[in-house]
C-alpha cells in the first residue's frame, strides 16, 4: 500500500470516527429541545472558528477533510439554530387559541 493510500484511509476511518462522536448530541438535542446545558458563547465561537477554518480548508485537495468540515460546520451550525430556536424562543411565533399571534393582538391587528 503506497503512504498516500494510507494517509487517505487513516483520513476517512478518523473522520468517520469523530463524525459518529457528533451523532447522540445531535439526536438528543433534536428530540428532547432541551439545550440549557449548552453556552451561547461556546456555539457562536465554535461556528466562528468552523468559519475561518474553511480559508485553510479551501486551499487542500478534496477529500476526507472537506468532508469533516462540512460535517462540523453543519451540525456546529444546527446546534446554533435549536439553541436560539429552543432556549432563547427565537424564529417562532406564538399563537394563542384564536389563532392570531400575540404580537398581533398586543397591536390591536388580530
């Protein structure tokens, strides 16, 4: 096996690895909605710092690292959205029995 074969292989086997490690945090989050063990500091910087490792990542041949960064930088960026979604209560309208959102009624619109 030539040294290039290997280093693709321990690419794909690694980051099958550490993509698997992401997987119960993803569908815990996804079915509980419960995310108030996560910082809001912690998700934003990881999404920052998944941002600035694309210019390095952009510059390498495609192959399992691309993969990996996509990865992360998905699943960085969903944690994001269902925390803001779930604990902060953002992007979501309430709507009250009549149907009407309480912003709507609250103006006098509904």
């Amino acid at each position: 096996m030539h040294a290039h074969s290997v280093q693709m292989f321990g690419g794909f086997v690694s980051s099958t690895i550490f993509i698997s490690s992401n997987f119960p945090m993803l569908f815990k989050a996804f079915k509980t909605k419960d995310l108030h063990s996560y910082s809001m500091g912690q998700l934003i910087l990881g999404n920052l710092g998944n941002t600035v490792y694309w210019l390095y990542v952009v510059s390498l041949p495609v192959g399992p690292v691309w993969v990996l960064q996509g990865f992360f930088s998905l699943s960085s960026a969903s944690m994001l959205f269902c925390y803001l979604r779930y604990e902060k209560k953002w992007f979501r309208l309430r709507r009250d029995v009549s149907g009407c959102s309480k912003e709507l009624r609250a103006a006098g619109q509904g």
